[in-house]
C-alpha cells in the first residue's frame, strides 16, 4: 500500500518510547487491519487495535459508531529501534475509494479539455472529493492526536 504522510516522533521522544505507549493502548488483533471493523463502543482504556508483523507494528484508531463516515487509517511503526517516524496510509476501503475519486476528477478534467462536461456530475464530483478529502484530514488530525496522547498517558505513569 502507499503510505502518504510520514510523522516524526514529537520531541525528544525515541522509537521504544512510542512502541510501548502504543502496544499498551491497543488491542491485539490478528488479522490485517484494512478490512476489519474499527468501531466498538464499549467503554475501554485502549485507543487502538493493534497487528505485530516481522517487520512493523500497525495500528488504527478504535472509532466510535458515530464515527463511521471517517475513512480508516492504518499507522505504521517500524520495529528498527533507530526509526525517527511512522506512517500513515490509507486501509483498503478508503484506498479504492480514493482512486475512483481521483479517476472522477480525471475524467472531468477530460470533459473540461473536450468541451464536453455536464455541470450536475462535475460539481457533484468535486463536493464528493471535498467531502472525502475533509474527512480524511480530520480523521489524520484525529489519529495523530491519539498517538500523541497515549505517549503522554505513558510517561505520566
């Protein structure tokens, strides 16, 4: 998958520091992340559920059901204990989601060349494509908000 945005660790803050906080906050699962369901509204300390492979632990945001219009994302924390960041991607929903925006705006550009463009679809694309990418970022803001706080939760105890 494309990881799209790489996040340094804040401050002063190393590899193993965010690995415990993470694993500490997470709920183990054992089955890739992209296509299991990322809601539970059961009240629980942890913040996300978690998948160790041999190379990097992912993790996602545990969602309330009020929140299922975000599209999921997937963190990637790199086992190597010199690693200064993770990584955020999309899950696979989201993903093929994503890419059928983008051929939708593609081909409204086409139109747009051509001369040929009905004004419904293309200003139906574009609000889909703002909606999308704006929950997109508040579901970024949200995840690297979760990320931050379980490493502070972490060293206060």
């Amino acid at each position: 998958m494309l990881y799209f945005k790489t996040v340094p660790f804040p401050g002063d803050v190393k590899q193993p520091e965010v690995e415990k906080a993470l694993r500490k906050y997470a709920l183990k699962k054992t089955s890739s992340l992209d296509f299991k369901s990322s809601t539970m509204n059961v009240g629980t300390d942890k913040i996300f559920f978690g998948l160790e492979d041999k190379t990097s632990l992912k993790f996602t945001r545990i969602k309330t059901s009020f929140e299922f219009m975000l599209p999921k994302l997937i963190i990637s924390l790199p086992k190597d204990q010199m690693a200064t960041a993770y990584k955020i991607r999309l899950s696979a929903i989201p993903f093929a989601v994503c890419l059928f925006i983008s051929f939708c705006i593609f081909t409204v550009i086409l139109g747009l060349l051509n001369g040929k463009t009905d004004a419904e679809a293309t200003i139906f694309i574009l609000v889909l494509a703002i909606l999308f990418f704006s929950l997109l970022k508040l579901e970024l803001k949200l995840s690297q908000l979760r990320v931050l706080k379980s490493i502070k939760k972490d060293k206060d105890q």
